[in-house]
C-alpha cells in the first residue's frame, strides 16, 4: 500500500480516480500506481486536478499533494 496526505485549509472530501475516498489533511491509503485527485465542490481551490504516480510513500512520509483557495 502507498500513502498520501492531501493539504487544503479547510476540511474537504477528496476525490481521488472519481471516487470520494476520504478526507483533506488526513493520510490516505491508496494502491501504488498513477492517481487523479480533487476536492469536492465548492470549485474554489486551484489547480482543478492533480495526476501523479504514487509509490514509495509510507504512513510516516506519504506524498503531499496540495490545493490553494482561491
């Protein structure tokens, strides 16, 4: 298994390969392998989208993927 924290700030479902699989700031477990992440609406964050390959990680250094209000 991989890890990934997704950094938002506020609290915010995380969409990640078009299924809500938990919840921003907290670590997430996810199989290796290329990924897609977003946030849930309100559409008020940027970058739209994050793709990236996950593997590598574990629960004390997953990979940080972050949004920024805008």
């Amino acid at each position: 298994m991989e890890y990934l924290l997704v950094k938002f700030q506020e609290s915010r479902g995380v969409i990640i390969d078009g299924t809500s699989e938990g919840m921003t700031n907290q670590v997430l477990e996810l199989e290796t392998g290329t990924h897609s992440v977003t946030l849930e609406a309100p559409l008020d964050f940027t970058p739209e989208l994050h793709e990236f390959i996950l593997r590598k990680t574990s629960v004390i250094s997953p990979k940080v993927i972050s949004f920024e209000k805008i």
